[in-house]
C-alpha cells in the first residue's frame, strides 16, 4: 500500500517551537494517564498555535470540547496527491483539570489510498492555561509510531463546540448499512441452485493499534469448475470481473490468481475510534465504473451437463446510500454461444 511505503520513507523537519530527540522505545515509558492542572510557569504564547512551522502555509493547531473531553489537533500534507496525516490527542476533563486519555495519528488516503489510524505513546504532557471551553494551553511530548523519533510539542488553541466541527451525526456500521442485506443468491438458471452469492469476507487486524476489521464485497461462486465468473483475456493482472455495456461474453475467460474482485471495502474500528470507520468508496477497486450511470454486469457460465452456457448477472451497489441488489440475470439457453449486451 502506498501509505506504508511512505511511512517507511517519512522524513521529518526541525522547525522552530519543536523539539525532537532520537530515543530507544525500550527505555520510553508511557505516561501513567496522570491528572494536571495549570502551570503558569510554562513558557506558552499564541505563536505557539502553530504546530509546524512554514513560511507560506504552516500547520495550525485546532481543537474542539463536549461535556466531557477535549480534543486538539492539527493536519500536514503528507502526499502529492491531497494526502494527510493528522496527530490527535484526547483529554477528559477532571473538574478544573484534565486527564489525557489517548492519542492517535490518522493517514487519510483520500482517492489514491487506503486511511489508517494508528495510535501514538504519550510520553508526558504539561497544562499552562485551560480557560475552559474556550482557551487550551500546554506541552505535549509523545513518540512517533512511524519515525520513532520523541517529539516535544508546544501548542496554544482556542477552542470550539464540537457541534459546530464538520464531523459525521451518527457513525456508519457495515452490519447496520449492508451486511443485513447479504449474502444474495443468485440462481442463473432458474433450478432451485444457488449459483452465485453477491456478499462479504470479513478480516480481522488484531496486530494494528487499534483493531480494526474491514469486510471485502465481492461476487463468489458456490462451484468454481461449474459457475464461473468471467474476466476479458489478458496478458498480464489485474483481471477485472465488472463489466458495462457494451460488452461481449467472447475472449474471456476466469482466472484465479491475480482477480480485481473487490467492489468495494469497509473498515471498520474499535471503540474509541469509530468516527473513522469508512468505504473505500471504489476508489482502489472499480470507482470510475460504479461511479457513472451505465449499468454493471458480471459475466458468468455454468457448465450443465457437460456443456458450457454463457449469461451475464445485472447488479447494483451504491454504499453511499447502502444500496445492494441483483437486478436481472440472464443465461443463453444455446451452449457455447457467446452473449452480448449493447
């Protein structure tokens, strides 16, 4: 994946107001979640809001708060094609103090790449001024997950409701969106049979912190000699699956290494982190096919009774609306004559 190549080549600045020292992570102990107060001694001012330094576009802290927390962060680019990685830490409030809670980097790939969240270690961290629900002030000093460098960050931020940040009103759950409408079966030709099943694979990351789990949309057979699922005949990988008209049955064939069978992919996190959880939205999977207005075909054949029948399965998926359905399916009641959709 593009964005773990990047993290292996990441490269940081000094800029001024930031501090950095290299560290073995062995010896680094994770703050112990301690409450603090102000510290009027601690040398804070508003040029402290900016979080890296740049003489045309630097990188701003911002911040939110509900009843309960607080949230600070800020957002660099990291990617020539929108790409940005954001460092955010949580507080909870404690009467007149606070508590931090975690704090975590989120990758967004935008629509060259896939996100990702990973969790970053809190080595310590110092309140010079909280005027609550309105100014947050302090030091923040926590290990990098990717460059495994120490960072010591001042920050200074005025604050927001967090009603009033650009985020999702309610969280999005595959199971609640499209896995209680699948697995669909498809029976081509009419025989009681399952053929096919439009449905998902669910995987598990249990290695990344946080876990996540991210569920795979795809086209299977149920009998992969007898119902296959057809790609035009190529050279090389990757082979596509989905088709729009028009479109031939003719010079294909089904391939088993190397198929582009994802429609689309779902990850989604563990709590605390499930405002992240998010489709791909076929960006890395079919996005310019499923996103314009032709209609979306697979190409398939049965083999019955030793004769080859070719047909073709209309469906439609649109996860921004949680939409999946077969429309229509059709099988060439004449063995080995190719179908045609125009």
């Amino acid at each position: 994946m593009k964005h773990s190549h990047f993290f292996r080549t990441l490269f940081f600045t000094i800029s001024f107001g930031i501090l950095f020292s290299c560290a073995n992570k062995n010896n680094l102990e994770e703050i112990d979640n301690s409450i603090k107060c102000d510290d009027s001694s601690l040398q804070i001012t508003e040029n402290d809001s900016i979080a890296i330094s740049n003489s045309t576009n630097p990188v701003i802290w911002k911040g939110f708060y509900n009843s309960n927390l607080i949230e600070i962060y800020f957002t660099k680019n990291v990617g020539a094609d929108g790409e940005t990685e954001t460092f955010t830490a949580v507080f909870s409030k404690i009467e007149n103090c606070l508590k931090i809670d975690r704090a975590y980097k989120f990758y967004d790939g935008k629509q060259v790449d896939i996100s990702a969240i990973t969790e970053v270690k809190i080595i310590d961290f110092s309140i010079n001024n909280w005027e609550i629900d309105f100014l947050f002030s302090g030091i923040i000093v926590y290990l990098d997950p990717h460059d495994k460098l120490v960072y010591t960050r001042k920050f200074w931020v005025k604050l927001i409701p967090e009603n009033s940040k650009n985020t999702p009103s309610k969280n999005l759950f595959f199971t609640e969106c499209l896995g209680n409408k699948m697995p669909i079966n498809i029976d081509v030709n009419k025989d009681t049979i399952t053929d096919f099943k439009l449905t998902y694979e669910e995987t598990k990351d249990i290695g990344n912190k946080p876990n996540f789990s991210f569920f795979t949309i795809k086209l299977v057979s149920t009998n992969v000699i007898n119902n296959q699922i057809l790609s035009p005949i190529r050279g090389n990988s990757p082979y596509f699956v989905v088709f729009e008209p028009p479109f031939s049955s003719a010079n294909t064939k089904q391939y088993f290494d190397g198929v582009k069978n994802e429609l689309d992919i779902f990850y989604e996190f563990k709590p605390p982190y499930e405002k992240y959880n998010h489709y791909l939205s076929n960006n890395l999977t079919y996005r310019e096919i499923l996103s314009n207005n032709l209609k979306n075909y697979f190409i398939i054949s049965l083999l019955i009774d030793g004769k080859t029948y070719f047909g073709w399965i209309q469906f439609q998926l649109d996860t921004a609306s949680c939409k999946v359905e077969i429309v229509e399916t059709f099988l060439n009641t004449t063995p080995n004559e190719a179908v045609f959709v125009k």
